[in-house]
C-alpha cells in the first residue's frame, strides 16, 4: 500500500511545473538549544532551479544547519523554508521534499543501512516507489558514476572510507532527485574520486538541471559553481561569483577563513615588487608570470634548488621497519579483500612522514598494524605454522619492528606499545565516549598508567587540553558530545597524546576542517613533534598539506609501496601519480604550467620554496634573505 501511494504521489507531483526557484530560505533562524547562540540567523536565501551554488565557511558557520533545514531533518525555529514549492516543516509533505532533495553527508557511515552495497543504492528508491526493474537501472547507473560498481555485492563494513563515501553518493544519485546537496561530502575521497564525482555532479547540473548545492573546503569545486555564498556564525556574510568571493582578500579573514593558497603566492610576490593580476588557476597563474617576465624583459634564470631537509638514515631507537607485510580482511570467505600484498617501508626517527594513496589503497590498513590494533598472524595466540610441502620453499613472514617492539612477538608489551605509539582515527571525534571531556582525556592515562596520582592525572589533562588549544576550566565537566565539531576533534586528539607517546599516527587529521582549522592542526602537530615526539606520521589525501609538512612521503596503491622519497622528488613524478588516482600540490602545477612556457622553476614546492625561486629568478638568481 505504502508503495502504490508513494508511486501516485510522485506521477502526482511530476505533473506540476517545476517552480522558479528550487531553495528560498525567508528571514530563518535556527539554535539547537535556548542557550546557546543561533547556528542560522536571519538568514534569507534564494536558489534558483538548476543553479550550482557553493557554500563556504569556516567549521559552525552553520552550512551543514542549512543543508539539514532544507532537507525537512531540522525545523526552523523562525521564518519560512520553501523546497520544490513544499514546506520542509510540514510532517505531511516531508518525504515529497526528500524525493526532491537528496542529501550527502560529510560522514557516510551516517547513511549507510545495509549490509550489502546493491541494497544500501536501493534503499532510497526503493522508498520512494521506484519499479524493480528501474530500481535495478538505476543501481548500475549510480555504482558506475562513482566507479564503484565492481563493489555491488561486497558488504560496506569492509570499504575504506573513501570508497563508503562514494557508495553514500552513489544512494542519492539513485532517487535522481531535482535537487542535491553535498555536505563536505568529498573529504574523504582521494584527488581523482574528488574530481570524478564533482564531475558527475556538474554533468548533471548542466545536462539534466539538477539543482547543486555544495558545501565544501576545496577551492576547486568551489570554483565550478554559478555562484557562491559565505557563512559566518549562521549569517550570510557575502555572495557572488566563486572568483569574486576568493578575490575579497584579507577580508575573508575576518569571517575565518584564508585566502586560497594561489592567493597567498601572489600576495608574498606583490610584496616583493612583482604584482600579478588575479587568478585561481595554476595556468591563469603561469600566464600572469609570463605576462610580467615578457613586458619588463626580465632574463629568468631560476637557481639550481637545493634540498635543506636531509632524509634520516636510520640505525636510531624509534625506527620502524616493516618487511613483507600482507594482510587479508576476510580472509577464505566470498568477501575476501587483499589489502596489503607485500609492504616494506622504513621510517626513521624524527621523520614527520606523510602516506598518500587513492582510496582503498591500504593506507589505513597499514597504520593499523604499527600498534597491533591488526596483528601479524604469527603473533595472535592461536596461531600456528602451515604445514610446507617437501621440497618447498616456506613462505615469506610478515615482520614489523617499531623501536623495541617486536611485533610478530606473541609475547610482546601490547599495552606498552600502544602507550607508545598513539593512533588518531578518521573521524577522531567518533572515539569520545565518557561522561566528560575530563573523563575521555584522562581514559588513557587510567588505562596505561593506573598507579598515577590523581594529582599527576589531573595536571597531564590540563597540560594536553591546553596543548590542542581548549581552555582547560571551561571544558573538563561538560559532555564532549556538546561541544563543537573542531572542539571534539581536539579533545579526541587529547586524549591520544596525554600518555606523550613517542610515535603519533594520525589517519586523514584535517580531512573535513575549513582551511584555518587545516592549519591550526598542522602547526600543533609540529609542536608536538618538535617538543617530545619522536615521530608523525600522518595519512592525507590532501597533496598541499604532504608537500608542505612531510620530511619524506611514500605512494600506496593497490596495497604496494609505488614510491618513497622527499615530497620535492615525489610529485615531480605527476604523470605517475595522476595515472595512479592521485595529484600533484598546486605548487607543482604552477611548475608545470611554467616549464610549458618556458620558464623552468626549482623549488621544495612548498609556497615559500616557489616564491623565493621565482623572486631569485627574477634578480638574476639572488633571492631576499
């Protein structure tokens, strides 16, 4: 019954003529508690059908509130939402306003309800009366848009993160709704899965008049939309083109947010006497340069670049080495899954040591396995030697050695090592669990270390909350779920290095942070790293943030080490890692683009190494001190 009035209802609703503007927010406030401050205020916003709309803003700005409004899953508090010509508001016309607007969200295990990836695509047709058959068409269609249909029946527990997300967009495309909206919905995705789905995204907008709201981090989507709206503390602060809002300067500082890294390049040569007209783009920047070498007749003549950063050799007391490392999830069952197929890797100490690679490369996988959160097989207590076969060679073992610890030792110091070497989770915030931010934060420390004094607990808290930048009196007793989405992933961090461990692995730490929020992160892990830990490591999909912090980085595919080398050698290899799913940090487009017109730059790629090799190549070879 519930089928056939859902199919009427929609034969129903296709008849009417489509209205002029698929959103109009009037005059709308929202707070999700009467003490604390609106996360939209006031806010009045129109969106026209078939408009591709960015929405930018820094983390509790308030977009993801706007998204949830839309889609009828908040309720305003004050003024009027109109979806389709429906009111979000009202329970009767809710399911006809999310058959018209499909939301994604940032975290895919959010919408994930099956445990088979064809019937998670086919839960939303499904409830909106789809046709079997249809629905089986749309499953296909959806799967390959995302380049995931090879997954159709694997179970979504055992995906990466990348690829739960691709199959969480795949669920909304299958409804084909008029509307969609993507809430920071390709963090997680690797550069090419990024690109692909915004593609598919803006082929829809453009050939079918699917209406786009995108609310996202990245430059170059936002790049993409008509136009582009700014959030700040739930007030629409600023609109126009995407190019406009990244030209506003330093006033985008104002509402939290940077300048776009392209930004900062011209404005650090503007200072030193080489003004460019704007540009967001890699080869609009290389025609700017070319431009101004060519009408002031500069003879460019960049300076052999040389490597300031010394890769560490080894032989010290936090090495990690890892030798043949293989690992199979599910293993000898139909959803059997080679993660890992022969992994070596050293990593020295004192490396800030970056792992990129596509999605479901192995990454995560990998970091797993350095504290035992995976153990190697020879090390789990019921493990025992496969008999070999006379005249056989035995196979190869698995070995992973970090520092002291032996781990294909069934007897190794399980806790101590995990004491020492701390893990930082995609998602960090998902790991809170106590009553309070205190209790989340000292948990490791009662876990590791039960014979502390509560005095030393209490001080080791305060020391680590203030670490991360929480004021320690204002946050300790409330629940952690209260807190913003940047104060749980702080506290999360927290609680990991409050035992001080020598080795911090950290799984994608600023996927899903507005630009400031990428940079406070970064600029508190170097502290860290500079203060008492030994080691980072961190995985990102994120190529700027590898070039611009790693020592050394290595290249994951298809469960294999590609490559391993400092980030100024890697992503020289563009080609390479394009071909592998990858990219290249803009840094290194600009070196492309301008090696293409002729003016060869060598650099560290990072924004200051490229600056500085441009300033130099422009006074004959000698840069500022």
């Amino acid at each position: 019954m519930r089928r056939r009035e859902n199919t009427a209802n929609r034969e129903q609703a296709e008849n009417i003529t489509p209205p002029e503007y698929a959103v109009v927010f009037d005059n709308v406030s929202f707070t999700y508690a009467s003490d604390e401050p609106f996360a939209v205020k006031d806010l009045s916003l129109s969106v026209r059908r078939g408009e591709f709309l960015s929405v930018l803003g820094h983390n509790g700005s308030g977009k993801s509130t706007l998204a949830r409004l839309i889609s009828g899953l908040l309720i305003a508090d004050k003024g009027k939402i109109g979806v389709w010509g429906l009111d979000p508001a009202d329970r009767r016309q809710v399911n006809e306003v999310r058959r018209h607007a499909g939301i994604v969200f940032q975290n895919p295990d959010n919408q994930m309800v099956a445990s088979i990836v064809e019937d998670d695509v086919a839960f939303g047709p499904e409830n909106i009366g789809v046709g079997r058959e249809e629905i089986g068409n749309r499953i296909q269609w959806a799967l390959e848009t995302v380049g995931m249909e090879e997954y159709r029946n694997s179970t979504p527990t055992r995906l990466s993160g990348g690829q739960k997300q691709r199959i969480a967009i795949a669920g909304v495309l299958a409804i084909k709704p008029d509307i969609i909206i993507l809430d920071e919905s390709t963090a997680m995705l690797d550069p090419r899965g990024r690109k692909e789905v915004v593609e598919v995204v803006r082929k829809l907008n453009k050939e079918q008049g699917m209406t786009v709201i995108l609310i996202t981090h990245f430059m170059e989507e936002a790049l993409l939309a008509d136009r582009a709206v700014v959030m700040n503390r739930g007030e629409l602060v600023a609109e126009g083109t995407p190019e406009h809002i990244f030209e506003m300067g330093d006033m985008l500082e104002t509402y939290n947010l940077t300048l776009p890294e392209i930004g900062i390049i011209r404005k650090n040569l503007a200072e030193n006497g080489i003004p460019l007209a704007p540009c967001l783009r890699a080869d609009e920047f290389a025609d700017e340069l070319a431009k101004y070498v060519e009408e002031n007749h500069i003879h460019f003549n960049c300076p052999a670049y040389m490597p300031q950063r010394t890769p560490y050799t080894g032989g010290k007391e936090w090495d990690i080495s890892i030798n043949n490392l293989v690992y199979t999830y599910s293993k000898k069952s139909p959803f059997a899954a080679h993660a890992l197929k022969g992994v070596d890797l050293s990593i020295a100490e004192g490396e800030f040591f970056g792992i990129i690679g596509h999605t479901g490369s192995g990454k995560s996988t990998l970091v797993q396995h350095l504290n035992a959160l995976i153990k190697l097989p020879q090390a789990e207590k019921k493990y025992k030697e496969s008999k070999v076969k006379k005249g056989e060679q035995p196979p190869a073992k698995s070995e992973i050695y970090v520092g002291k610890y032996n781990l294909g030792d069934r007897k190794c110091a399980w806790k101590e090592l995990r004491c020492d070497v701390g893990m930082v989770f995609q998602y960090p915030e998902y790991q809170l669990f106590a009553e309070t931010v205190f209790d989340d934060v000292a948990f490791g420390l009662k876990n590791f270390r039960p014979d502390m004094p509560a005095e030393e607990v209490k001080k080791a808290v305060r020391d680590s909350l203030e670490v991360v930048g929480l004021n320690y009196d204002e946050i300790a007793e409330k629940s952690p779920f209260d807190l913003s989405g940047g104060q749980k992933r702080r506290v999360a961090i927290a609680g990991v290095i409050v035992t001080r461990p020598k080795i911090l692995i950290l799984d994608e730490p600023a996927a899903g942070l507005d630009p400031l929020g990428k940079r406070e992160i970064m600029s508190l892990l170097h502290s860290l790293h500079g203060d008492w830990c030994s080691t980072v490591i961190i995985v990102s999909h994120d190529m700027d943030e590898v070039v611009e912090n790693c020592t050394r980085a290595c290249v994951v595919s298809d469960g294999k080490i590609f490559d391993c080398a400092r980030p100024s050698e890697l992503f020289r290899r563009g080609d390479d890692l394009r071909a592998l799913g990858l990219d290249v940090p803009l840094t290194a487009k600009i070196c492309e683009s301008l090696a293409e017109r002729g003016l060869k730059v060598d650099c560290d790629l990072t924004a200051k190494g490229l600056c500085e090799a441009i300033i130099a190549a422009t006074r004959g070879g000698q840069a500022n001190a």
